[in-house]
C-alpha cells in the first residue's frame, strides 16, 4: 500500500474481517456492566479492588482493579491482560507491580484474567470460542473503566506481554475509544494457525491473508511501543517488521507514532 486512501481501505477491511472472524459484526449494543467490587486494599497513594464483571449472562471477566489516591484530576485508563505465564497469570509478582506503579503514577488500572485462568471459571482456556470471549471481555472492560467517577476517557492505553499482547493489539484494532497500545514480545509474523486458540482460534486473519504484523500496524495512527528480545519470536522484528510499520504509520500521517 502506497497511498493513504489504499491503506485506510485495508485497514478498515483488516477490522471488519476481524469482527466478523469473531461474531461480532457489527458490534452489537452494550447496556451498562454489571459489576461485583470487594475487598479493597489500600496502601500509602494506590487502592486495588477484586472485580468480577457479568460480561455476558452468568458469565465473568475477573480482575483487579488499580486506582491511584490523591490525584486531583482526571485519571487516564490502562488496561492490563496477562499473557501464557504459568501458572500464575494476572497474579505474577511482576504484573502486580507495573500495575501498582501505574497506579501510583495516577493511572486508573485494570488488570483482569485470560478467560479460564485464575477465577475465570465458567470455561476453560481451550473453549472453542475463547477468543470471541476474551475480545467480548476486553471491549466489556473498557465499557465498565470509562463509566467509573473521575477518569479521562480520552486517555485509555492498554498493554500486555505474549498473549497479554495479543488481546492488546486486538483490542486497539477493532476500539477507537483506546488511544495508545505496547505489545510486549509478541509482534512478529505469526497467523491464527500458529497461535493459541485465545489468539487464532476463529477466522480472523486467513480470511485477510494477514498476520500479527499488519495487524498492529492497522492500529495507526494509535502511538504504539513494540518491544522486542533477542531470545524468542521477536528478535528478528526490528529488521524485519519495525520498517513496514514505519511506512504504514506514514501512510496514516503518524510517522512519528
């Protein structure tokens, strides 16, 4: 794709085969979120929270919720979904703490679990519709962030590391109430027959003749941080993916994004 007219043709493509591979095109009409909030923790400038969000009939997507103390603003949004880390998912110590900081930071957080992990019980992870579940289940989220008190809907990021990554490139691909993504260690040239079900079990790419790359880069002109590591999938992507991202954010009038 040269021109902008062209890209903006296939970006719009990218997300409607997308919904479509899903179930659901068009988006289908969301009432408010019902929602359980319990056991609230609070430490010297952040809060967390257990949720438990009805996203569909007896159905929940569970997590926890960050928010920051004192801020006298309006609080910016970022989600949180987790990635194949075994066995403890949201509940890694290393997740726990980024959340903490972005909270600490004046962040409102949310960090909520794949579907069939930790208290996520109804099904379990090899469900054949876990991906429409867990992208229901993310669009349910920011649904329930953005109508909590004093937040900035304006300012919702999400991000994640490996499959956390996948939900967050999928996510800011089909929701233009997110503003910025960061998927970690997941962006290299990968399609759903490669992927965990969660991540490529429904027609979502193959139909497109596209994989992960030109998906996150469909997300322009949204600021994006891709982070790499030389010792997995994503080694190769500086060479390899980071200069057709460079020229689709171009093409979007986000060069610099």
């Amino acid at each position: 794709y040269t021109t902008p007219e062209t890209w903006a043709a296939r970006q719009s493509m990218l997300r409607e085969t997308f919904l479509k591979g899903v179930g659901l095109w068009p988006l289908p009409v969301r009432p408010p979120v019902k929602t359980i909030v319990n056991e609230r923790r609070v430490y010297d400038d952040y809060s967390v929270e257990n949720v438990a969000l009805e996203t569909l009939p007896g159905f929940y997507c569970t997590g926890n919720l960050y928010r920051p103390i004192g801020r006298k603003d309006l609080s910016p949004i970022v989600l949180c979904p987790h990635g194949h880390f075994r066995p403890l998912g949201r509940f890694r110590e290393d997740q726990q703490i980024r959340c903490a900081h972005f909270a600490r930071m004046g962040a409102t957080v949310f960090s909520y679990s794949l579907v069939g992990w930790q208290d996520s019980t109804q099904t379990t992870h090899d469900d054949p519709l876990v991906l429409a579940l867990q992208t229901w289940n993310s669009l349910r989220a920011v649904d329930f962030l953005t109508a909590l008190p004093r937040i900035d809907a304006t300012r919702i990021g999400v991000t994640g590391a490996s499959g956390g990554g996948t939900q967050a490139m999928y996510l800011s691909l089909i929701d233009d109430r997110i503003t910025a993504l960061a998927p970690l260690v997941i962006i290299y040239p990968w399609t759903e027959e490669q992927a965990c079900l969660c991540e490529g079990g429904l027609p979502i790419m193959k139909p497109a003749d596209t994989n992960a790359i030109e998906l996150a880069a469909a997300c322009a002109p949204k600021p994006q941080l891709l982070i790499s590591v030389g010792a997995d999938s994503t080694k190769d992507f500086p060479v390899v993916g980071f200069p057709f991202m460079q020229h689709m954010y171009a093409l979007a009038g986000a060069k610099d994004a």
